[in-house]
C-alpha cells in the first residue's frame, strides 16, 4: 500500500504542511485538510504556540518516518521536531487517495 503514486511522494508532502506550519501560514494548511477538519487548523495553531512556550524555539526539523495507520486505509507520516528545551513531532495522515485526513502535534513516544 505504501508504493501507492499518491502516497509516494507523502513524506515531502509532510515537511510541506510542517514547512507551513512553521511560518505560521494556517490558511495553506487548512486549505489541505478534508473539509470536514476546519477546526483542526486552530487547535494545532494553539497546541504549537503553547508547545513553543514550554519546548523553546524550533531547533531541527529531522527526516519524516512512513508507516501504515491503524486505520489500513490511512498512512501516517511522523515528522520529529526537535526544540530548544525538547522534542515532539507531527502527524501527518494521509488517506489512500493522498488526501490530508488529519494533522496533529504529539509528544515524543
């Protein structure tokens, strides 16, 4: 499922919405998402300002990890942000068409 054309490319798609994300440009990521996820934007607007707060400024952005979802319809894209004062990472997940199903800051494992 991971060879799918669609997704080939999904890790690249990932640094691109985390890319937006760092230059504060919620209009390009919500534009991304499934229409049915416009409050998505916000809450990860919210969590990444408070996470700066606490983590200190962005350090590194490290190379994106693919795997398939729990969801067999989805593929998740993990993306470790290293900050300042510690780490956390973006979860990018793509359905099958390719499509941002969701996107979301987590702690680190």
């Amino acid at each position: 499922m991971l060879s799918s054309p669609s997704l080939d490319d999904a890790g690249v798609r990932a640094l691109h919405l985390v890319h937006h994300q760092l230059q504060g440009d919620w209009a390009a990521l919500r534009a991304q998402l499934e229409p049915a996820a416009p409050l998505q934007v916000d809450r990860l607007a919210d969590a990444w300002a408070d996470a700066l707060g606490r983590l200190g400024e962005l350090v590194a952005v490290e190379e994106p990890a693919l795997h398939l979802g729990e969801d067999p319809t989805t593929v998740v894209v993990d993306v470790p942000l290293c900050c300042a004062r510690g780490e956390l990472h973006e979860r990018v997940t793509f359905d099958l068409e390719g499509r941002v199903a969701s996107i979301d800051l987590l702690a680190p494992r």
